[in-house]
C-alpha cells in the first residue's frame, strides 16, 4: 500500500506545481519597493488587493494599486481592470523610470498575466 500511496502524492504535487493559484514564488511587495534595483526587468508573481484604479483616455493606459499587506505598487494592466478590494495575483515585469541612490522612481508591474 505504501508505494500507492507515494505514487498519488506525487501526481498531486505534480498537478499542483502547474496550478497559478499557489502562494510559493511569490514576492511580498516590500521587497520590491524596499530594493527596486533587485527586482528591475525581472518577471514577478505578487498576490493583493486593489486599492485604487486609474484609467488615463488620452493615452489609453490603465492602472491599479495593489497593496499586499507589507507594501503598495502600481500595476499598469494588460487587459481590462479589476475591481476595488478584489484579490488579484499577478505576474509581471518589474520597471521603474530611474533609479536613484536605491530609491525608485515611478515603480511599476507591468502585467503579463492576472488570474
């Protein structure tokens, strides 16, 4: 019986390893904000809510606020926007304006996919 059952738990952690809504590999968001330099041009998965959206017509970008419990940072969305207080996990990559002294300047994930 105990091969069996070593067999069925390795099938699940196969299945689960393949699944987008488990929490390993996530990056709590004040790592991010904490050393931007680490994480910049880097593909991320964070999981939050959103705080805010913005939507700018004029150039056609949309936004959110994701805010994870240690941290806060702006999502540039790559597709229509969730709503206010949902619970989103992300991937995206990483990208800031400048960089200065090891502070930030215009952080950002720019979303490649939300699930």
């Amino acid at each position: 019986m105990k091969p069996v059952f070593s067999g069925m738990a390795l099938s699940c952690l196969l299945l689960l390893s393949g699944c987008n809504y488990l929490p390993f590999g996530q990056t709590p968001l004040k790592e991010i904000v904490e050393a931007p330099a680490q994480f910049e041009g880097k593909e991320v998965r964070i999981r939050g809510k959103v705080r805010d959206i913005v939507k700018i017509p004029l150039i056609d970008l949309s936004m959110y606020v994701v805010d994870d419990g240690s941290g806060e940072v702006t999502v540039i969305a790559h597709d229509k926007l969730p709503a206010v207080n949902e619970t989103v996990n992300v991937t995206g990559v990483v990208e800031s304006a400048a960089i200065i002294g090891g502070q930030s300047i215009g952080l950002r994930i720019m979303e490649t996919q939300r699930f």
